[in-house]
C-alpha cells in the first residue's frame, strides 16, 4: 500500500507551481507599471527640455533681440542629428524666420505626423511623428518639436530589459518553486507512507529520519507521527499480550470443565451435550485469539514452503462437504487443473480456506451454494469465496473483518465473530490482504496473498 501520486497530483509541488505563476503575474504587473511610468516620465522630461529651450530663447530675444533669438533657432536646427529636433520661429505675419521645419497647419496639434511636414532628407526613417510644443515670444511664435523616435528608443531598450529580466525571473522562480515542492512533497509522501504502512500492519514503520530531523512544521509532524506510531504499536502489543494470556488462562480451566462434563452421568444427555456445545464454542475462541495473537506478532510465515493452492482448497472442500451439506449449503470449486502455486505456511493457508467456509456455513442465512476459486497473477494468488445468501451490505464491509463484530443477522446463528478477522490477519502474514467485494447478490470474500 503506497501513497505515491503523479507528480503533477501533488498538493506541494501543485501550490508551489500556483505561486511562481502568482509570482510570474505580480512581476509582470510590476514591470507593467514600471513601462508606464517610465514613458509618462520620458514624455514629461522631452515637454521639460522644449519648456527649457523656450525659456531660454525668451529671455535671448529679451536681451538682445528677435535677431539673436533667430540666429540661435538656426543654429539649433542646424546642430539637430536626425531631425531629432525640429524648429518653426514665425513673425508676426507668420513667415518663417528660421528652423528646419515648414508645412504647418494653422492650428498645431499636441503631436504631429510627419505627413504634410516639410522636413530635411537626413531625418531618421523611422520618426513618425514629432510632440509639440507652441510658445509666443513677444510678436514671435516658437514652435519646436521632438521626434517621437527618440522616446520609442528609450521605452525600446527599457522593453528588451524588462523582458530579458522577467524571463530570468520567471524562470528562476518556476525552478526554485518546483525544487521547494519536490522536497516538500517527497517529505508528506513519506510520511503518508508511513501511516499506510501502519495501516496495512507493519506498526514497525517510521517516517525516515531525514524527514523528522528538519525543524519546520514538517519535522514536527514526522516527529509527532512517530511518536503516535510508537504508543499505537506499544499499546496493540499490550492488547496482544493481554488477549493471548486471557485466552490462555482460560483455556486450562475450561478444558478440565469440559472433561468433568463428560465424566458426569447424572446429567441429561440433553443438557450435557448442550453444557459441552457451549464450551466448545468458548474454546473455539480462546483458539481464535490465540491464533491471531500469535500471527499478529510474526513478521513471515515460519514454515513457508511451495504449495498448490488448487490442490489445498480441494483438501479443505473434501473436508467441510458432510458439515456443509448438513448445513444445506453445496461447495463447488472453481479451480485451474494445477496451481496457483505460492509459498506459505501450510497450516495457516488451510486455517484460512476452512475459516471461509465455516462462516458460509454458520451466517449466510438461506444460501445453498458456496462456490471458492483462485487464480494467479504476476505477483499475487487471488482467492475468492462467493456464496448466493443474502450478501452484507456495503457499510458493514469493513467491520465483518474487526474482532467480535457480527452483523445482527447473524447474532442467534452461532460463531464468535473471529472468523474473518483470522482470516484477514492469515492473508496480511502472506504479503496479502482480505476484503469484502460489493455485490448485488451474496457475499464475496477476497484474499490476495503474496507469492512469497
């Protein structure tokens, strides 16, 4: 029993991948951000320097003259790489003093296309357009323009940047939340292994010491869990202990009581045969108990030899078939002409196949037939008992396997409700397990048991 999952099923490493995309989003709002804030501050530093420019051809053209104003736009026209920067200095009458730029309409837009502008050659292909801006100077009207060029440049390398880093970023996080979700989750994997180990059995299993010895909350609950593993596994062996040594004490007396019955000749037969039916069933728990003591406290069969399964399931119907027909019930075998072969302790696998048939025989009320077959698989032997009684219903599947659970219907029909309890603890010993197979019609029990 495991609890190893498809990586992509797994709880850390699915939230670790969740969080480097939250993160992926977050970075990418940020740089978002970062994108438009820089070319707001772009445009408002290019609309600073026209600003700037204007000012300081103001106070020329208050010093020393429209002349000089002129001869300074010209000379800022002529110095212009590109048309980077574009002048249009007007009079009064509108015609152009100086600057590199003609074709302007009568009412200047906050940004201008190129098309209609009157530009010189060398201005760069890939200006489209210019942002304006418009001041009058005494009689003079001062239009300059910046090409949109040089902010697509600066928004251009600040892109390549931006882009580059949330890549690296990106893949960073991604590598980073996968690796913390791999070690988280290989460390709750072993941990749920642990419990199902436990659950399985072996109360011998632990988390692994490389899990408990970390001290985040992880550790803790390996440790915690090892700790519970421990007191459960001290506690069952306490119960173990307990049962065995009831069973035992109790056995002596009740055989010597049971030899004094049958040395007694004042009794009533009746009564005596009755007195001797009661302590049968007594001892046949006190053997029960003991039985299942004492495999709980195995690790593997004592005796595990090579056996034909086919064959020891024939022994055992050859048996039980004068009880069961008294019982009314017919066995049948569903069996392959040799096989399927396993190596396991003899005595427990025909405590186990007779234990089946005696519980068709003492609960399934009103069934006439009870039909065991068995298969092979790679790596198991499948046993299967199917009677046509009244079936158990879905909810009581698990419980019929707990120790002195019987269901109500079986209650006046005999049996200590050990039976299929031994027969779980026979098939756990042998690498297996026990349960019950839903069904609309009659019960089946099915044993898996390891090859060995």
């Amino acid at each position: 029993m495991t609890s190893a999952t498809r990586p992509g099923r797994r709880t850390a490493l699915r939230l670790s991948l969740q969080f480097a995309l939250l993160y992926a989003v977050l970075t990418a709002l940020v740089f978002g951000g970062a994108y438009a804030l820089t070319r707001y501050e772009t445009r408002d530093w290019v609309e600073d320097r026209m600003r700037s420019d204007a000012n300081d051809l103001a106070r020329l053209a208050q010093e020393e003259g429209p002349d000089a104003m002129a001869d300074a736009v010209a000379a800022l026209s002529d110095i212009s790489f590109e048309a980077e920067r574009v002048f249009h200095l007007s009079g009064p009458d509108g015609v152009r003093l100086a600057g590199n730029m003609d074709g302007l309409p009568r009412e200047v837009p906050r940004f201008l296309s190129t098309e209609g502008l009157t530009l010189p050659d060398e201005a760069d292909e890939e200006v489209s357009g210019y942002w304006i801006r418009q001041d009058r100077i005494g009689d003079l009207v001062l239009v300059q323009g910046t090409s949109d060029h040089v902010v697509f440049e600066i928004l251009e390398a600040l892109v390549v940047a931006l882009g580059l880093g949330f890549v690296a970023l990106l893949a960073i996080g991604t590598a980073a939340g996968v690796r913390v979700g791999r070690l988280t989750g290989d460390r709750v994997i072993a941990i749920s292994d642990a419990l199902a180990a436990a659950a399985g059995g072996d109360l011998a299993a632990r988390v692994p010491a490389r899990v408990t010895r970390c001290g985040d909350d992880l550790g803790r609950v390996a440790a915690d869990v090892n700790a519970a593993l421990v007191e459960i596994a001290d506690l069952m062996e306490v119960q173990e202990a307990v049962t065995a040594q009831v069973a035992h004490d109790l056995r002596t007396p009740m055989q010597r009581l049971r030899q004094r019955i049958e040395r007694l000749d004042s009794f009533d037969e009746d009564a005596r045969e009755a007195a001797l039916a009661e302590i049968e069933g007594i001892l046949r728990t006190f053997r029960a108990l003991l039985s299942i003591a004492e495999i709980g406290v195995r690790m593997t069969p004592d005796d595990a030899e090579p056996l034909d399964l086919g064959q020891l399931l024939r022994e055992v119907v050859e048996t039980y078939e004068p009880v069961a027909e008294d019982a009314g019930l017919a066995l049948a075998l569903d069996l392959p002409e040799t096989g399927p072969s396993l190596r396991g302790d003899r005595d427990l696998l025909v405590q186990l196949a007779a234990n089946l048939v005696e519980n068709a025989i003492t609960h399934a009320a009103g069934a006439t037939r009870l039909t065991l077959s068995a298969r092979g698989e790679r790596d198991a032997v499948v046993l299967i008992a199917r009677d046509d009684g009244p079936g158990i219903l879905t909810d009581q599947a698990e419980a019929v396997f707990r120790r002195f659970h019987r269901l109500d219907s079986s209650r006046t029909s005999g049996g200590a409700g050990l039976g299929l309890s031994l027969v779980r603890a026979i098939a756990r010993l042998h690498g297996g397990e026990a349960r019950l197979l839903p069904e609309d019609g009659g019960a089946v029990v099915e044993v898996r048991l390891g090859r060995g």
